[in-house]
C-alpha cells in the first residue's frame, strides 16, 4: 500500500503502515524510536519531493534496503 500525501501524520509516506512516530502520537519527541535507532538517509532519499520533511517514515522503512545478495564466484575449470 503506498500512502498518500493526505495519509495522517501517524502513516508512514513510503508504505502507509503506522510511523510509529512519538510527536504524531502528541509524546515527547526524544523518546521516539528515530532518536535511538539510525535513519538511512538512502531511504529518506526514496521518498517523493512532496513527501520528504512533512511525515516520519516507520522503522522498517528506515531501515537501508536489503543488500544485494553477491553472486556466486564463477565456477572455473580445472587447469589442464
């Protein structure tokens, strides 16, 4: 589900689950998730223009995507 830019403030802008963001919630911000765990700025960056600075993203989003899993070495043959 992608949110809209009409989403709550409690929806996170790249997927539309909950943010679970403390200030959308009215609590104090420092004791938001953001403040204790690193934002990838690569998903920040993810975002659309109109999205980015108006709503907290959640934690899974936050996080950097998934590495690329790296290929298999290349099987050579035996040496003659």
């Amino acid at each position: 589900m992608n949110a809209s830019p009409s989403s709550p403030p409690g929806a996170c802008p790249a997927c539309g689950q909950s943010n679970q963001c403390a200030m959308a919630s009215g609590a104090d911000p420092q004791g938001c998730w953001c403040m204790q765990v690193p934002v990838s700025r690569a998903a920040l960056a993810r975002l659309p223009a109109q999205e980015r600075g108006q709503r907290c993203i959640c934690p899974v989003c936050a996080r950097e995507s998934d590495p690329v899993p790296v290929a298999a070495p290349a099987q050579h043959p035996a040496p003659l």
